[in-house]
C-alpha cells in the first residue's frame, strides 16, 4: 500500500466473476505523513481510505466483470461504517460483491476484515465510464499486473 | 350486435385495466422519488419532468433508477437514453415526464414477462 498515490490495493487473492465477488488484500504501511497527522502519538487509518480501500476492490472487481471495458468512478457512498480502527502495519482482507448491475452503473457491498475481524463495511454506488484517455488505460494496465489482475478470469 | 358490445366492453375493460397498472407503476416510482429525493409525495404527478420539475440531477437519478431496477426486475436502458438524447434522436420529456418512464418500464416488464 502506498498511501500518497493512493495505491490502496496490494494483491488481488481470488476474483470470480461468475459469482461477482473479489478478495483482496491490502497492508497498511508502518510510516506515512499520514500518520504524523493523523493522529500524532495515536497513528490511524482515516475512515475516508478504508473507504478508498473498499471502493478500489469494488472498482477491481468491476474491472473484471466488464473486462476492463469501462472504468468505475466512485459515484456515492452509502451505509458506511468504521465498526474498528485500523492501525499502521494491519494487514485488510477486503472483499466485494456486486449487488447490482445496472446500465451504466453499478452497487458495490464491501467489507474489510482485519485479522477475521469486521472493521469496516459500506454500500457504494459507482458510474462506468468509457477509458478517458489511452494513459489512463495504460496506468490501470500497469496497476493490474502490480496488484495480481488474474487475466485468465476475463479472457473469453 | 353482441359480438360488437362485447368487444367494446372487453375494449373499456382492458382500458380500465390499463388505467390500474399505469396508475400503480405510477404511484410506486412517486414513491421512490419521494423517499430518495425528499420531495413531497404531492408535489409528484404524471406530469412531471423528473429534470425541470423535480430537480432531479444525474447523480440522484443512478438511485432512483436502482430503485426502480430491483423494484420492477428490470434495467432501465439509462445508458441508450442518454445517447439518443444526446444524438437528438430523442428528447429528454419521452423518457423523464413520469407517465412516460412509467410507459417505458411498463413494457420493459412485459418485455421480460415475454422472455424478451
């Protein structure tokens, strides 16, 4: 995880989408200037990056059930709740399923589970939009072989 | 001649009938509105352009179109609208004046009934 890029996701450890679900995972780094201000002598994970966290592994799984046709944009944020803090060094399983495909777009159910434990979950609603541009393809090509994209799972 | 009135009055039954689903479609998607946009029930009729009437913006429609999506077991060709639209193949009130997204999603279910 790098928390400045907001490079929240890790690894992808299982993407089925047949069954629309991901799991991945995700380490939140010992040091950060997150952390130096947030909280000084009390280093936390921001509620909104959990957020951010659950959001990349709906995206992720998007990516996979439209076969990285469209690309998610986080459009609303629903239900959510920090039901633990996460801390410097906690290793997230996150996982998604997508609740609903609709025309354009779709709702997300998140969790993220530290250690087995639930610590934060959220309904999220995302558009699915056109590639803007080639880089932006490009980028999202090179962040899916960093993170373990099985291409296997979207190839016809 | 029988055959004649009966015809008619299987004619102003399918009528009425029509009237009942229109009215029922109609009052489920006010309701949707109502309770996703926080606009007074009775402020919504058949009449009403989601847009220039209620306010509604892109972003509170995705809700009401999900809303509408698990109620009615449909997809709401969001996407095609807009393009038509766009394309000036279409105007926005054949598919936001209420009484005609009711229409819309009236055949979008009876397309799925059909196994369309």
């Amino acid at each position: 995880m790098q928390l400045e890029y907001f490079h929240m996701i890790d690894r992808i450890v299982d993407l089925n989408v047949d069954e629309k679900t991901i799991v991945v995972e995700a380490q939140v780094p010992n040091a950060s200037t997150i952390f130096e201000g947030h909280f000084p002598g009390y280093p936390l994970m921001p509620g909104v990056l959990l957020i951010e966290s659950m959001a990349q592994a709906s995206g992720w799984l998007q990516l996979g059930v439209l076969k990285f046709e469209r690309m998610p944009i986080l459009a609303a944020v629903k239900e959510a709740k920090v039901r633990g803090s996460v801390y410097p060094g906690d290793v997230m399983s996150i996982e998604a399923t997508l609740s609903h495909q609709g025309s354009g777009y779709a709702v997300t159910e998140a969790k993220i589970r530290v250690g087995g434990k639930l610590r934060a979950n959220s309904t999220l609603t995302f558009t699915q939009i056109p590639f803007p541009n080639a880089d932006m393809r490009g980028h999202m090509d090179a962040i899916a072989k960093r993170v373990g994209f099985p291409q296997q799972a979207v190839s016809p | 001649m029988p055959t004649h009135r009966a015809t008619l009055e299987s004619d102003k039954y399918l009528q009425y009938i029509k009237g009942l689903v229109m009215s029922s479609t109609f009052d489920q998607v006010a309701t949707i509105i109502a309770e996703t946009c926080d606009i007074p029930r009775d402020t919504i009729t058949p009449d009403s352009h989601a847009i220039d009437d209620l306010g509604i913006d892109s972003l509170d429609f995705l809700d009401i179109a999900f809303a509408i999506d698990k109620q009615f077991g449909i997809k709401l060709p969001l996407e095609k609208w807009t393009q038509e639209v766009n394309d000036g193949k279409a105007t926005t009130e054949q598919y936001f004046v209420l009484k005609n997204l009711c229409a819309r999603i009236d055949e979008l279910v009876a397309a799925k009934g059909a196994g369309a």
